[in-house]
C-alpha cells in the first residue's frame, strides 16, 4: 500500500480540527498558484486507487499507473483555484492499493484521518464492501469506475455516489445514436467475463427499448491473452471472419468485451462489411481526449498540462467527483461533509463537466446523471448522448440508464 | 452554409422573417463577426444587408473589440495565442500581443487603452498597453475566465470564470481583486449598465442572468427565462446588451435560438436583507426567434437594431430594437462567435 500527496506547497496545519483533515496541500505542480496570507481550513478528499495491470489489445490505449487519481488531482488544483476566493482549501489523500490488497483496510487507514469524502476506481464488489464498511462512519463513497447497474439497484446504498456512468447508460446511449442512424439490426457478440454477460444483458435491454433487433447472438470463447504476439497477424485475419460467419442480415456488430479480449480486433475483420460498436468501434464514454466542445478544451489542455498524458474516462470520472465536492462546497460556503453532501444531492446542484448539459444526481439511487460520447475508438468524437427526440418529462439525461419507475434501488 | 433545423423541437427555421417594411430606418455602416470555425472575419455592409469581403485570420478567432473610432479591430486568437490588430481599412495586421489562449479582451474607454485580456487556460486576466504591447499587470483568477467588462468610468473590472462560476471584481489602479461574487453554474458574460451600478452576469447553465450591485457586490436579482415547449435545459443564456438608458437588456440565449428582452421600467433598490423582497423589478417581455444558437449581439450606434451572431446556422440576425421584430438575416462564415459594429 502506498499512499502519496499532492506536491505540498504550505507546512502543514496544526491544531485543526481532525474532520478537516491534517494537510494543506495547494494546487498541483505547474498550476497557477497564489499564496494565501493565512493558510485556509482544508477539506482532505480521499482516493482508494487500484493499482493494476491491465492489457488493452491497443497498446497506446494502455492505461497510465496513475489513471483516475490523476483527474481527481487536477480537480483539486481547479477546486483551490477557485478555494483561494472562498477561503477554502482541497487536497487528495490516495492510496493505492494492489489486486492482492485489501481496499476497505487503505479506506478504514483514510477514515481514522478523519475523512469522509472518499474516491475509489475498484471494482463493484470492492465498491460495495468499502460502502459498508463507510457507512457507521457517515463516510460517502464515490464510485468513478464500476459500471455494474446492480451497484445503482439492489445493491445500491445511500452513501454511494456514482460519477461512473452505468452500463445501462453506456448501452443507451449507443442504442439510441445507432436508432438514430436507422440501423436497428444488431449483432450482438459477447465474451465469457461475468462483465461481458452483464453488459451484453445491457445490449439486450437497450435493444427492447429503443426498438433496436437482436437478430442472432455470438460467444466469443477466450482468454485473456497476451497483447503482444507474433503471429504475423494471420491467426486474427482467419479467425475473426469465422466468428461472425453466416449471420443473419445485420446492420451494426455491437460487441460486449470489458477486458479488451476479442472486441479491438472486429473492425475490418467481419465477414461481412459491417460496421463495430460498443467495445470498439464506436464506443459510448464518459470521455475522450478529443472532446473538445462546451469549453472541453480547456478541460484537455488543463490535464495534459498536469499529467503529461491524454485524459480517459476514468479521469474524467475521478474529476468529475472531486469538482462535485469542491463546487458544492463553494455553494454551500463550508467544508463541513454533511454540509457539501446535503448541497450536492439537492435540487439546486449542477456541475459543468463540458458535455453541454450540467450533470447532477438522481436521488433514486445515486448515479450522477451526464451525457455520454460516441468516441470513435478514441481518433474523434462522432456524436453526443441523448440523441434529439428522444424526450422525457424531467431532463433527456433521464433517457439514459435506469430510470425512476423502473429503479429496484430503495434507500431508507 | 450549413443550415440545422430543430424538427423535434418544433423550432421554425431562422429563415421565415419578417421583410424590412419601408417605414424601418435604413441601416448603415459595417459590421464584423468572428468566426470560430473557419479562421475568417466577416465584413457586412448594413446598408447592403450582405457579406462584402472575408478577412482571413489566424486560429480560432472570438472575443473582438473595436477602437472607439472604429479605426482598429482587435481579434482573439485563441489557438494562435496571440491578438491581431488589424486597420479596419486595409485589413493588414498593424500589431500583434503574444497572450496564451484568449478568449475576450476589452479595451479601457475612453482612451483605447490598456487592453484586458481574460486568458482561459491559465487562469489569468491580463493587462496591456496596446501601443507599445508589453502587459502592464496580471492578475490571477479562477478557473476559465471568459466574460469581461470594464465600468463606465474605467475604475472597475468585472470577470466571469467559467469553471469556477464566480463574478470577479478587480480595481483598474492597483489590479486588486475586490469581490467574487458565487452566481449559478458556468458564467460566460458580463455587462456593466451605463450608469456604473449594476454589473449583469449570465450563467450558461444556470440558465439565468444575476444582477450585482457594483458597489456592494450584494445580488439584486437573479433573472429565469421560461419559453413554453422548450425544455429549460436549452436556454442557456451567453451575451448581454443593455440599451443607454438602463431600461432594456437583450440576453442572448444560445441553442434556445432566441434573444430575450428583458425591461427594467424602474429601480426601487431599498434593501438587500432578502433576496425575496423584490427591490429590483426586471420582467421578460419577449423572446425573439432568431438564427441557430445566438451567443454574442451588438447594437447599431443608433441602438435601433441589434444584430445577433448565431454560430450554429452561420448567420447574423438582424432585430429591430424598437419594434422588437426579427427583420432581416445575412450569411457570414463558420460559427460565428461575436458580431461588432463600426462607430459610423
């Protein structure tokens, strides 16, 4: 377990009430800084980061060590430069916490500093075991990477904030863009991973909804390999074709493959000439690095800056997070939790998150609600989620992911 | 020219305008946009109601101001980081500053100078004197400065940060900041009345135009626009012009496609114990369909028309601001940001 700060600019504090947490730690390194006559009170969000090796078959999609915890820190330096008016103060306390790690002991060490606002990039089971364990301690866990709709259902909790957009919201918003095109006809391949099942399950949800067809279903059966193989490229250019073999007519192949097994090697290797989405191809996201609209430049430029790298989706969703702390807290005029926490899931809470619409939370279950991307694998966005038309009586982010009537989420 | 019709939002075309009747005054003088997309300024003879010449620019022009003569245009260059000057004659470059990503920059009246510069990347409001293009002073904000206006009598500065949803104030003589005043989510403009008191700041997804006290930075009022049938989340209100007599402002509303006209008959300022006890008296007296997504508009000298740049249908709408009526619509390029008009 390894736990890292901020680069600290100021000494530390003293004497401070413990729930503040014990740091004063400014804007990160290479951002605008001004330094304070008195030291301001200090809010300490916390990041239980999962460090881990994953394979993409891309390899400059290979995600960073500090993937996620890179856009809560650029968060923070955008919270203090917008603290150091108020009189307020941000800093990230991360842990990082390895897959044979326990993460509720890297959030319990978090809880004994006396923080309450915590940031985790693991996945759902561990989520949901660290949303228990927070809880007597009136701790809120935000949920930037577990896409598991069963996180935002029957296992939701009230303590648990998801700036990570759901599976059923990814898949809607790809369905409703694809309904859009007049291309209802779907492929749907899967992988075997327990995720692949449920985000096919996604697929075949969006399908019923928006009128999509499923008109034959293919397994990809296989592990995850390794990325790097020479082969020439000609196992891939045989086997490829043969998986989507005879299949009815189609417009779309949409492919459910959350551990990057199969779905990267699908565009230009159908059988027939069909279009990719879902897992590759055109890809729903909470980000990309070309987003540049709604002032998402300057989000780009701002990150690249700090992190000397593109941001993904997870960033994003780590930023997304820790700007709802730092934006209701400006609002609320106080670093007291409970005071930022009963702003945040009020009515009047919106945040700008450079995807047009102000994202904000649903009160049923949690899940912070915001446009999806349409990246094209990551060269260039080729649309926004949800699509003109389709409505709903409160806000069209509302088509998107579970909503109101139909949420088996009951939080007492 | 790309033109997008909100067919399910049940948004009539910008095209189906009202023609010019002859009892209207005729227009005069030349106005300028800045388009975004296609790195151009567009020339338009108002007599002529069209686009006479296309002035090539550097990347990404936005923000502009004119010299109070109107002799001299500066452009914003944000992917160029730097300001162009150009002679509104010749069209050449007569001097440029170096500044990283402007988005708007304001000149101090009267005097055509200094210049201020809201640089949104860093965070950063600048200060140059335009003649000899060095920067005076620069003063830290927060995140993503944009909206920027300079009081009537020069003393006084007024920022929007984007991000940090604040309004800004800061002293022309010493550059101190003053007050930062928290409005609704995403601030992009702000505008001084002309008798000094009251700045007006719009927030873009708040979805409201609050108006501060410029004396005690108190807000006297926070200003909603309804439209029926159209779903609040796309008024999103950017550009702000207030008529010399205080009494009328014209808000631009972004993919709502109209500008709303807001009137304040009077100001009854007594307290600012309660936002709730109205001491400030604004109602929306009509929203005005004009061109795909209005974000910048300015008057004639006159001020008996606006004209609107609408950066989504590449157009510019012209209002006649008496008889609140859209008369007119002239071609210009790519996304057009802002729209100025010459003095004469």
């Amino acid at each position: 377990m390894i736990e890292t700060r901020l680069p600290t600019k100021e000494k530390p504090l003293t004497g401070r009430r413990a729930v503040l947490g014990a740091f004063a730690v400014t804007a990160g390194a290479g951002l605008l800084q001004q330094a304070a006559a008195a030291p301001a009170p200090t809010l300490t969000i916390g990041y239980v980061h999962w460090l881990h090796e994953v394979d993409t078959l891309s390899y400059i999609f290979q995600p960073a060590p500090n993937d996620g915890r890179a856009g809560a820190e650029v968060a923070i330096a955008d919270n203090n430069t917008t603290g150091r008016f108020l009189n307020q103060n941000f800093a990230l306390a991360a842990v990082e916490v390895r897959d044979n790690e326990d993460p509720v002991a890297a959030l319990n060490a978090l809880i004994a500093k006396g923080i309450r606002l915590v940031i985790t990039d693991r996945p759902a089971a561990d989520v949901l075991k660290m949303a228990t364990a927070a809880a007597p301690h009136g701790v809120t866990i935000f949920n930037a990477g577990a896409a598991e709709d069963s996180l935002r259902e029957e296992d939701c909790r009230g303590n648990l904030i998801h700036t990570a957009p759901s599976d059923n919201m990814l898949a809607d918003a790809l369905a409703q863009y694809l309904i859009w095109k007049r291309w209802p006809r779907w492929l749907l391949a899967y992988g075997e991973h327990p995720r692949d099942l449920r985000l096919a399950a996604a697929y075949r949800r969006a399908a019923k909804i928006f009128g999509a067809h499923i008109v034959a279903e293919r397994q990809y059966k296989g592990k995850v390999g390794s990325r790097e193989t020479d082969t020439g490229l000609i196992d891939l250019q045989e086997q490829l074709p043969v998986f989507t073999q005879n299949a009815p007519n189609y417009d779309v192949l949409v492919a459910a493959d959350d551990n990057s097994v199969f779905a990267g090697y699908l565009p230009y290797r159908t059988w027939d000439a069909r279009l990719v989405a879902g897992s590759a191809g055109l890809i729903p996201t909470s980000w990309d690095p070309n987003s540049e609209e709604w002032g998402g430049r300057q989000m780009q430029d701002r990150f690249v800056a700090y992190a000397h790298r593109f941001m993904t989706a997870l960033d994003m969703n780590a930023w997304v997070a820790a700007r709802m702390v730092g934006t209701a807290a400006s609002y609320a005029q106080s670093l007291d939790p409970d005071k930022i926490m009963a702003y945040m899931r009020g009515s009047d809470f919106q945040l700008g998150a450079y995807r047009g619409l102000s994202l904000s939370i649903r009160e049923w279950n949690g899940q912070v609600r915001q446009a999806i991307l349409l990246s094209d694998s990551g060269r260039l966005v080729v649309s926004v989620s949800p699509q003109p038309g389709f409505l709903h009586q409160r806000t069209v982010l509302d088509t998107l992911g579970t909503d109101k009537p139909e949420t088996k989420c009951k939080l007492s | 020219m790309i033109r997008r019709r909100s067919v399910l939002l049940g948004l009539p075309p910008a095209l189906l305008l009202a023609s010019a009747t002859s009892a209207e005054a005729a227009l005069s003088g030349m106005a300028y946009t800045a388009n975004e997309k296609d790195n151009t300024i567009s020339v338009i003879d108002l007599a002529a109601m069209k686009t006479v010449k296309t002035v090539p620019t550097g990347q990404r022009p936005r923000g502009m101001d004119l010299t109070s003569d109107g002799g001299r245009l500066l452009v914003c260059l944000g992917d160029s980081n730097r300001i162009d000057i150009l002679d509104t004659k010749s069209w050449k470059v007569v001097g440029s500053i170096d500044t990283p990503d402007p988005e708007y920059a304001a000149l101090r009246q009267p005097g055509n100078n200094p210049l201020y510069v809201s640089n949104e990347n860093n965070a950063l409001v600048t200060v140059w004197n335009i003649d000899t293009q060095k920067m005076l002073v620069q003063m830290p904000t927060g995140v993503e400065p944009e909206g920027m206006a300079v009081s009537p009598d020069g003393q006084l500065i007024a920022n929007t940060t984007e991000t940090t949803s604040m309004a800004q104030f800061f002293s022309y003589g010493t550059g101190k900041n003053l007050a930062n005043v928290l409005v609704p989510p995403r601030p992009r403009w702000a505008a001084f009345t002309h008798d000094g008191r009251e700045v007006w700041v719009s927030s873009e997804l708040g979805g409201t135009v609050t108006v501060i006290d410029a004396k005690t930075y108190k807000v006297l009022d926070t200003i909603h626009f309804v439209i029926e049938g159209l779903r609040s989340t796309f008024i999103q209100p950017v550009g702000i012009n207030i008529t010399r007599d205080d009494k009328r402002a014209f808000v631009c509303l972004g993919p709502a496609n109209r500008v709303a006209v807001v009137d304040v008959p009077e100001r009854k300022v007594v307290s600012y114990v309660s936002t709730s006890s109205k001491t400030f008296n604004a109602t929306v007296k009509k929203y005005l369909l004009v061109g795909q997504r209005p974000w910048h508009a300015n008057f004639t000298p006159d001020e008996k028309y606006l004209l609107t740049a609408n950066g989504l249908s590449n157009d510019v709408s012209v209002i006649d601001a008496t008889r609140l009526r859209v008369i007119d619509t002239v071609s210009v390029g790519q996304q057009p940001w802002m729209v100025l008009i010459s003095p004469s």
